[in-house]
C-alpha cells in the first residue's frame, strides 16, 4: 500500500507544478469531476490567484475508510485551503472529493 502523506505531498507538488499529468493519476472519476468544477469555481472568483509558493498538510479526520486532509497552498496574498478526500483503490491513495474551504 501507498503511503498516503507521500502520495498527498506528490499531489501537491504537482498541483503547484500544474503537472497535469501527474494529477490526473491521483483522481478518481469522482474526484476529478470535483476538481473540474472547482477550477470553474475559482475562475468564476475574477481574482487571478498568485502562484503558490509552498504548502502544509493537515490531516482532518476520517469518514469511514476515507482519510481527510487539508491542503493548504501558500502564496504572496495568504493562503487558500483546499479540503481533500482521500481513498486506498487497489493498493493506491486517490482523491475522492475536493472543494475550496471557505
């Protein structure tokens, strides 16, 4: 099985990166369906977001089998945070769900 801090900070480094390949990798269907509408909802904002400069994972529970992070981006205005479900199919840690936090 996967470590999931490592496959979260893989993530993250590719989401940084916008390494699109790499991201498409980590999501399930559901997921990327999720991240696809919140890119939408981030660009509907208006506010061009400055490129994130760092990060921080903080773990935020569990749901069932489902393990929640938090993924915090860091950048030049502050900080956006990004709540990410995470689940093990098949040996590997995908991204089930993920939203901007308010």
């Amino acid at each position: 099985m996967a470590d999931l801090t490592e496959t979260a900070t893989q993530f993250a480094n590719d989401l940084i990166a916008q390494n699109l390949a790499g991201l498409m990798m980590v999501f399930t269907p559901n997921g990327m369906g999720k991240a696809m509408a919140m890119q939408g909802q981030m660009q509907a904002g208006g506010q061009p977001q400055a490129a994130a400069s760092g990060f921080e994972l903080r773990p935020a529970g569990e749901n069932g089998d489902d393990r929640l992070l938090d993924l915090v981006l860091k950048n030049a205005n502050g900080e956006v945070v990004i709540s990410t479900t995470w689940r093990e199919i098949a040996g590997a840690w995908k991204v089930e769900d993920i939203a901007l936090k308010a």
